[in-house]
C-alpha cells in the first residue's frame, strides 16, 4: 500500500449531480436553473466573473448554504437537506485560518481529534498527507513559521485528512503571489492525479482553469453559459461571453458585414467561415479570431490592413496591438521578423476554419 492510498483509505469518490438548482437571497436570485453533472473523479473549475455565483455554487453543494429549489445528488445520495458535515466533502477557502499556536501537525489533525478518532489514526494520517504534500519536514512549525504557499498546502492537509469523497476548493491560491501560484497549481494537479477524487475548483485565474480542469463551467450572472473541456471552450465557444472569457489575450472580434456575397471586415472580404445557412446580404456580424490565428498575407491574398499601434515582447512571442479600421482594434501573435513599429501597415489574414461568427445576439452561428 502506497503512502496516498493510505490517506484515501480504499479509494472513495463520488460524482456530484446539481438539478434545478436556483438560489435566491431574500427577494434576490443568484442561481437559476442550474443543471450540471459532474463524474466520480473528474477535476470541475467555476469560472466566470465577480459576484456571478462561483461561491454561492460551492457553498450549496458543501451544505453551507441552503437551496431555495432543486436537488444536489453526491454519490448518487439525495443531499440537497444532509449537513455539510454527512455530505462527505471537504473545502478549502480562500483565508486559510490556521491555528496559530498550533503547530502543523495539530492544525491538520485537528478536525479528526476533535471528532474522537485515536491518536495513532491521526498520526498515521496526518504523516501520509504530510508526504503527499511535502510537509514533513515543517509538522512541528506554526503557521507563522510558514511560507504562504506552505500554509495552503497545510489547509489542504486538513482536507486531505478527511479523507471526503469529494473536494471543493473556492479560490484556494488568490493569496499568494504569481511564482507560488504556479507552484500550487502544479502541486494540486498532481494531487488530483494521485488522489483521483473529484474535485470542484472556483477560480478567476484563466489558466487555472485551463491547466487544472477536465472540465470547466462558464457561469454569468447566476446561469451557465457552456460546460466543457477547456479545449471545446476555447475552440468551440457558444456564444460572445465565453469566448471573450476564454483566452488571453482575448479573442478579437470585428464587426462585419454580408456584402456583395462575402463577409466584409471594414470593405475587406474574409475567408468564408462556411456557415450551415448563408447569412443574407446586409446582416451584420462580428467575427471572433484568435491572436494567434491572424496571419501576415500573401501578396495578392485578400487582407486586411492593420496598423501597428504597440508591440508586447514576451521572449518566446509577440503580441502587436494594432487598428483593423477607425476604432476596431485587434491583437495578433507575430514572430520577432514583423515589423511592430508603430504606424507600419500590415496586411493581415486568418484561415477559414479558424474565423468564429456572433450573430448580433451574442450566440454564435455554424
Ligand atoms: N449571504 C448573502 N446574502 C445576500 N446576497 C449574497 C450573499 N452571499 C452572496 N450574495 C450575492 O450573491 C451573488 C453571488 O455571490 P458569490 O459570492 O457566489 O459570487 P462569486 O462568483 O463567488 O464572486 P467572486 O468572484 O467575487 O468571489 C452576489 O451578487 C452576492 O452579492
Ligand atoms: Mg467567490
């Protein structure tokens, strides 16, 4: 038996089902309609901006808030009345709220001394989750005596040791700096690999999302927008919101037009995104591409002409700010060859199959 599977026990996991699901505050809806399935096992990542209900999903499927109407399944098990603590769950906050006079041993075994478990059970899993966490060597530090990224990793000791069929985590990594970040992101997706429980994550951080998630959920304002891989997300977004949401930098949308047959960004003819019905002639569009899907054109391929405003050298890439026409600004990825000074004019274009069409309502059309 390994180290992990001495923490998990036999390994316990359980996929989590959310039906109906709405959540008003007094006279305030914050949640509507809110179906979602999530497989035993599979890493979940909340999306989406400020106040738009990532926490407030979180807290109902942990038990610490209640619904106003629909279910929440754990395991297959009706939870929707169950205490947090019978729901077999364990979250990880934002504020780590350590024990400070107690050392880090302490503060993770201390859910389960408290539940009455015998010192040796406690011991034995607080040292697993120790070495699955690469905490051995600090168990007898207090918090103070921690880095910020050693005392979430002892915050999520205290999960770890609960051994729950399901963790969630609400923004676990927004207080420590960039370099730990990275850090932690990688330490939590390696966890998730060894330990193989679901997990649901909140985030605001893109590429947490995008690295950490089998599956990531949009939500805007109280509703999902698109569930999917990261990579559906960012290739196949349903509507304006995730694909403006997705990615960074973001996607550019310019404004076109049906003219003459072709679909025209500022009088230019684009690459025809073939379209399952041909918009009429006169509808208008807005067009999403990718930076790094704009390209330098051919000479006589049809363009368009950008005009550089400022470049971003990144080392590895370039990202070049520019003008497509009078107020329509783009971004594109080019190579260190381009000249990025501001004012030099380009003629610029993308593939066919890389050119995503918005009707004016925001949903795209195939
Ligand atoms: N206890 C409460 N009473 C009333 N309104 C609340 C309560 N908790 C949250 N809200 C409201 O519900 C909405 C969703 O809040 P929630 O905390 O879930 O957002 P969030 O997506 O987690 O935002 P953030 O990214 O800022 O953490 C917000 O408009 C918030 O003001
Ligand atoms: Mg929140």
């Amino acid at each position: 038996m390994t180290r992990i599977d001495h923490v998990a026990g036999e390994r316990k996991t359980s996929g989590v089902s959310l039906q109906g699901v709405n959540k008003w505050f007094g006279a305030v809806q914050v949640l509507g309609d809110i179906d979602l399935d999530i497989q035993s096992g599979e890493f979940v990542v909340f999306v989406g901006p400020s106040g738009c209900g990532k926490s407030t999903l979180l807290r109902l499927i942990a038990g610490l808030e209640e619904v106003t109407e629909g279910e929440i399944r754990i395991g297959g098990r009706d939870v929707t009345d169950a205490d947090p603590s019978d729901r077999g769950i364990a979250m990880v906050f934002q504020t780590y709220a350590l024990y400070p006079h107690m050392s880090v041993a302490q503060n993770m075994g201390f859910g389960l001394k408290v539940a009455g478990r015998s010192k040796q059970e406690v011991t034995g899993k607080v040292a697993a989750a120790a070495d699955v966490l690469r905490l051995t060597d600090y168990l007898d530090r207090r918090p103070g005596q921690l880095s910020g990224g050693q005392r979430q990793r002892v915050a999520i000791g205290r999960a770890i040791v609960r051994d729950p069929d399901v963790f969630l985590f609400d923004e676990p990594l927004s207080n420590l700096d960039a370099e730990l970040r990275v850090e932690m992101r990688i330490e939590i997706s390696r966890l998730h690999q060894s330990l193989g429980n679901t997990m649901i994550y909140v985030t605001h951080d893109q590429t947490e999302a995008m690295t950490l998630a089998d599956k990531i959920v949009v939500l805007r304002s109280g509703r999902i927008e698109q569930v999917g891989s990261p990579a559906e997300l960012y290739d196949d977004p349903d509507n304006l919101f995730v694909a403006g949401f997705i990615g960074s930098p973001k996607m550019n949308f310019l404004p076109a037009e049906v003219r003459g047959g072709a679909i025209r960004v500022a009088g230019h003819p684009v690459p025809d995104p073939g379209l399952r019905s041909r918009p009429a002639e006169g509808t208008k569009l807005l067009l999403g591409i990718r930076p790094e899907h704009l390209r330098l054109a051919k000479p006589g391929e049809p363009a368009l002409t950008v005009t550089a405003q400022f470049a971003e050298f990144l080392g590895g890439t370039t990202y070049l700010y520019g003008a497509v026409a009078e107020g329509v600004d783009c971004v594109m990825e080019v190579d260190r060859s381009v000249d990025t000074r501001q004012g030099a004019v380009l003629n610029v274009t993308a593939m066919a199959d890389d050119i995503r069409c918005f009707g004016e309502n925001g949903l795209r059309l195939r």
